[in-house]
C-alpha cells in the first residue's frame, strides 16, 4: 500500500519553520522598523503636514523647515515625535508580524500550486489584511500627532502625555481615538499593498534577472543591498498611491474642518491639491522611510537566523 503523503503546509516548506517563535520575531523586527525610522523623520513630517493644511503659509520642505525653527525653535520641528515612536512601533508590529501570517495562511487556504500561480494575490491580500489591525492600533496615536504637529504653537500641548490628555478631554470634537480609522484605512491599506507588492516583486526581478544565482549563496551584504534598494522603489510608488488620503487626515486635525465630513473637505480642497501639495517632500520622506524600514527588518530577521525576505 502506498504512504500517504503529507498535506503541503508553506509554514513548513523553507528551511526556516514558520511557527509561533517566527512570527514573534518578525512583529519584533516590525516595531523596530517602523518606530525608529518614522520618529527619525519627524521634522520632515511636521512640515509635510502643515504644507498640507496651510499651504499659504509653508511653501516648500526647506522654507517650511526654517519657518517652523525662527518661530518654535527646534522643539517646533520635533513637535509629536512621542506619539510617532510609539505608534508606528505598534503599526509596524502588526504590519510586518501580521504580513507574515496571513500570507502563510493565504497560501495554505489556495494550496501549493494555486499559491505559487498567484503569488501576487496573496501578497495584496497578506499585507492588506495586516494593515488593517496594525491602523487600529496606530489611529490614537496618528490623531494626538497631527493635532500637535498642525496646531498653532501655544495653542494645543506638545508633551506626549499631555496631548493625549488633552485629546481624551475633547474628544467630542476631535472624534478621538477611532475618528481617523477610515480614512487611515483609505491612506494606510492602499499605502501597504502597494509597499509590499512592489518590494516583493522588485526583489523578485533582482533575484531572476540580476542577481540569478540561488539568493543564499550572496553575501549578507548583498542580499540586503537588494532589500535597501527594492524597498526604496516600492516607497516612492507608496507615497503616490496614498497622498491623497494622507492629506486629508492632515487637513481633519484643522481648527476650521471641525464637524466637516470627508467628502466636504475634498470638495473644498479639490482633487488636485490633495493629490500634489507636498507630494514631493512625501515621495522623499517615504522613498528613504520604506527603504530603510525594510533593511532594518531584513538586517534583524537575519541577525535572528530566519533570512531576507523575498527571492524568486
């Protein structure tokens, strides 16, 4: 009688097990990635913002910088860098760690051939899925930030625990914690497709058509080298695709957008404007951002022995 084979489990098919430890791994390797990078660049998203919502006054990244220093100093250009650590730690925990998971069971659920085919497919759905936990999570946090880094200076605290306060006191008006979840959801879902399809399928193009040896016989080095740059390319696609609604959320933390629905802000703003007025600081900040968020990963799954992400 012939042995039944074992069903095929993806958890199980590399050499490094997916188990429970794996995935525990990568959450941590996703809070790392994604909270340090994201409070690193904290000056250059104070001034995106306030481009966003007061394009009159702050016109450029480098004038918009120097404006926000002669009035603030420098605590003006650092202004919700507590928030931005803390949030996209825990964003990044989920969206990386989750990644992980759903694109495991995503596979599992269409089978080793189906899997295989549509590799993309069950990229999109991993990372969407992910993201929409990991926006839960962020949503108080992106709310407290925008508030303090679009506020006009005296007018709303700029201490981590103190804004926080300070949103829970009114959160009536503000509609804290959770009155920013779907517009997230419209920037952040479309914003992590699009990162990780095109991070996982530039990494697929530089390990079929440059790098065409098996992946594990190039360095470390060179193997990160590939997730620097293919994350960098995914990023600028990244703040393409989700400026828009990165925009409104902007303008939602705006004293005179209180009450104001979505759409009525679109309408008021137009298209156009929320589609390009500080799109290229963006493209900027989320090219570097993506990049190094993805090396940072890589370099931590590596260190933990469980590889880089991606190949052929």
């Amino acid at each position: 009688m012939a042995a039944i084979s074992p069903k095929w489990d993806v958890r199980f098919a590399g050499p490094v097990p997916h188990d429970t430890n794996y995935y525990a791994k990568c959450m941590l390797g996703g809070a790392l990635a994604c909270g340090f990078t994201h409070a690193g660049i904290t000056p250059l998203d104070v001034a995106k913002c306030n481009m966003q919502v007061n394009p009159a006054k702050y016109q450029g990244l480098v004038p918009s910088i120097k404006l926000l220093l002669k009035e603030e100093g420098s605590k003006g250009i650092w202004k919700g860098f507590g928030p931005t650590f803390v949030g996209y730690s825990a964003q990044g925990m989920f969206k990386y760690g989750l990644y992980e998971v759903f694109k495991d069971f995503y596979s599992n659920l269409a089978g080793e051939e189906a899997s295989s085919k549509y590799k993309p497919a069950i990229w999109l759905a991993g990372s969407a899925s992910a993201e929409v936990f990991a926006d839960i999570a962020l949503c108080p946090l992106e709310m407290t930030k925008v508030k303090i880094q679009t506020s006009p200076s005296g007018t709303f605290p700029i201490g981590f625990g103190a804004a926080l306060a300070q949103m829970s006191r009114t959160k009536v008006e503000t509609r804290y914690p959770f009155g920013s979840l779907v517009p997230l959801w419209s920037r952040q879902i479309p914003y992590t497709m699009a990162k990780f399809f095109f991070f996982e399928k530039i990494v697929q193009v530089f390990y079929t058509h440059v790098f065409t040896k098996p992946k594990e016989t190039y360095s470390k080095a060179t193997q990160l080298g590939v997730t620097f740059a293919s994350g960098y390319l995914a990023g600028v696609v990244c703040a393409i695709v989700s400026h828009p609604a990165d925009s409104l959320v902007s303008l939602l933390g705006k004293a005179e957008n209180k009450g104001k629905s979505f759409g009525q802000i679109a309408n008021e703003v137009g298209v156009v404007s929320l589609a390009t007025k500080g799109l290229g600081t963006r493209v900027i900040m989320i090219g570097t951002l993506t990049g190094f968020q993805w090396w940072i990963y890589d370099t931590f799954k590596s260190a933990m022995g469980l590889g880089t992400t991606g190949g052929k």
